[in-house]
C-alpha cells in the first residue's frame, strides 16, 4: 500500500521551503558591508556602533562633568570642544600646549587630580623609547607574538600587541625599565605649584603579577595621573622637551606665564620610529576614530585594563605631526565594558573635529580666540 504524505508533513515540506528561501537571500547584507570596506567607510559605520552601544548599554554618566571644575582662565575655545566631545561619558580630558607646557584646559578637574590610575597600554610608547635608546629593537625588527606571527614596532604599537612589549621588558629587564621610567618623570609630579597634584607611583622591584613583561605591556605596578600622561606625550610632540606643566588661575600667572623646562630628555633621534607607530594606530589600529580630516591628523595610543575599582580607557594624542599644536589626555572610568582605549580615541576626535570646524589650529584663530579671551579677563 502506498504511503500518502499527512497533513502536517505537508505543512511542515512548506515551511521548510520558505526558510530556505528567506535564508538564501541573507547574503544581501553581507555584500553590502563588504562594499563598504572597499569604500573605506568601515570608519563611519564603527563610529555608528559606539554611538549605539553609549545608550544601549547604560555607560556610566557624569550628569555635568564640569559642574565642580574651576576655570576661568582656560582656553575657551579648548574647554567647550573638550565638554562638547566629553559628552555624557563618565571621565576627564586635559588639553596642554606641547611647546609651553601650558594646561589649557582641565574637565573633569577631581578625576585628573586624583592619586593616579594603572596606565594600561598608554605605557607602551615610554617603552619603545626605553628599548630604541638601549638598542634593544630597531623599526626593523620582527619579535615573533604568536605561532607564525611577527610584529615590526609600527604595527605592535598600531595595534597595541601586548607580547610585543612584554618581549621588550624582558630583554631589558626591570632595573633599566625602571631607570628609565624615572627618566621619564614617572613617580614625580609633572606640575609646577599645582597643590592638588599627586605625583603617582613607580614600583620598586618587580610586580608580583607578570613581573617586568606586563609592567612594560600595561603598567602592572604603575599608578600615573593624566598629568603626567600629558607631559611626556608633550614631550614626544616638541622633540624631546619635558616642561614643567603650569595651570595658570588667576589674570596675574595668566600675564607673567613663563616656560619651566624640567629636563631635556636627547630622544629626538628616536622619534621618528615611535611617531609612525603612534601615527598607524589612527590611520588604521586601535586609535582610529580620532581621526580628524585630510588635512589635519593626530597620532596617538590607547590604553585598556581594569584596576580594582573599574575599568580604564585612556587614548594620549597630539595633533598635528610636523608643528604639535596641542595634546590631549583622555581618560575614562566605569563599570561597562564600552569603557575603552578605543572609545576614549573617538571622545578625542569629536573633540579634534571640533577645534578643526572653528578653525582652532589655524594660527590667526589661535591669536584671535587669545586676544578676545583677555579681553574677557580684563
């Protein structure tokens, strides 16, 4: 007797028929996403997602970051691209003039001025100065980070690689880490008469957890403070100078503001070589959406861990490579895990945006905006 298909299979053979249809046109999307990586817009579309993932995911918020903040004597212009790019983003920005020294901005003033934070991956650029000076690495060298894997420093640096830099504390050891990052400046204050300053911290021998390899990846042991971060970033941009950072307050250190130079640290031969790292992570690493324009462009590194409290994103920049004109510090705090060095980039480059639409880099902007702010002053 021949069987007759029942009622239900019938159904079901439909249904399955239907699927199968719905399923072979998924592919549309697909296509379309790899038509946008070919028209260089993956950028645009990442930008998209984080604005997305902000209010999605509940990111920690600081209702009115600047609220407990006294400045009267900052750059205006700086500080409002600063709150503007901020945004609703629990954390702090410090703007500094590489070639004074000059704070020129602080939002978010308890959080910058606070004892210091683990620098995670923001570490990495003191390092590359460390191991270039000691002869560790050259541009050209390849350490291997994986099975089949090789990493010059452009790239390790573009992309954060954690082995890399690990590799390097070991063949430097701890003792000339350590020398080193007290050359820096590290574990001393960067300011000059700032009172609320806190001058963080150096380990002492090396760190229980990862030893010199994960001091020299992330910071293991390290505590430092966006001040400092922002003036051996300065000191990259200018070619080599650390200036004491001053934070004028009142129309008199305004008037008489004066350069303090804290030490001459002899790196500009090495510079080349970490600025094209610094400068990869924004063409196209972990530092990307800052990204300015055609014509203007930062370089810079991001930094992500967590400490004991929360997690950290910090992106240290300066724009733009051949005249520095001003160095940004980003750091980010809370419990989300959009808390990162990548987001923390693209809170600097709403902000570079910014100063770039009103023209802030060009220099009769920058003698126009300071004059009408002395005039405000007076």
């Amino acid at each position: 007797m021949k069987h007759q298909p029942s009622y239900f299979r019938i159904i079901a053979i439909i249904l399955c028929s239907l699927l199968s249809a719905s399923l072979s046109a998924s592919p549309k999307p697909v296509r379309r996403v790899r038509a946008a990586v070919k028209r260089g817009s993956v950028r645009h579309m990442a930008v998209r997602r984080a604005s997305v993932s902000r209010y999605r995911f509940g990111v920690p918020t600081f209702a009115d970051s600047s609220r407990d903040d006294v400045a009267p004597f900052d750059d205006e212009v700086v500080r409002q691209a600063a709150i503007d790019g901020l945004g609703r983003y629990n954390g702090s920005v410090v703007a500094i003039d590489p070639n004074s020294g000059r704070i020129l901005t602080i939002v978010n003033q308890k959080l910058a001025f606070s004892s210091g934070f683990i620098p995670c991956s923001t570490i990495k650029p003191f390092i590359t100065v460390a191991a270039l000076q000691e002869g560790v690495i050259t541009s050209d060298t390849m350490i291997r980070v994986a099975p089949r894997k090789f990493l010059n420093l452009t790239e390790a640096l573009a992309h954060s690689n954690n082995a890399f830099f690990e590799e390097l504390g070991r063949r430097m050891g701890f003792d000339t880490v350590a020398r080193y990052d007290r050359l820096l400046g590290l574990g001393e204050l960067a300011g000059y008469q700032i009172p609320e300053e806190h001058p963080g911290t150096l380990p002492t021998e090396p760190p229980a957890n990862g030893g010199v390899a994960r001091m020299s990846s992330f910071g293991e042991g390290i505590q430092m403070t966006p001040l400092q971060l922002g003036a051996l970033v300065s000191s990259v941009a200018n070619g080599g100078t650390l200036y004491y950072l001053q934070y004028p307050r009142t129309a008199e250190e305004r008037l008489n503001f004066t350069p303090r130079v804290k030490r001459n640290l002899n790196i500009e031969p090495l510079l080349p070589e970490l600025r094209d790292g610094m400068l990869a992570a924004v063409l196209y690493g972990t530092g990307r959406l800052s990204y300015i324009s055609d014509d203007e462009q930062a370089l810079g590194k991001t930094g992500t861990c967590s400490d004991a409290a929360s997690h950290l994103g910090w992106f240290v920049s300066y724009a733009n490579q051949a005249h520095p004109k001003i160095v940004l510090v980003v750091l980010m705090r809370g419990q989300s895990s959009v808390v990162k060095g990548p987001v923390a980039a693209g809170i600097a480059g709403r902000i570079y945006r910014r100063l770039n639409e009103v023209n802030y880099f060009g220099p009769a902007n920058r003698e126009t905006a300071t004059a009408a702010m002395a005039t405000t002053t007076r």
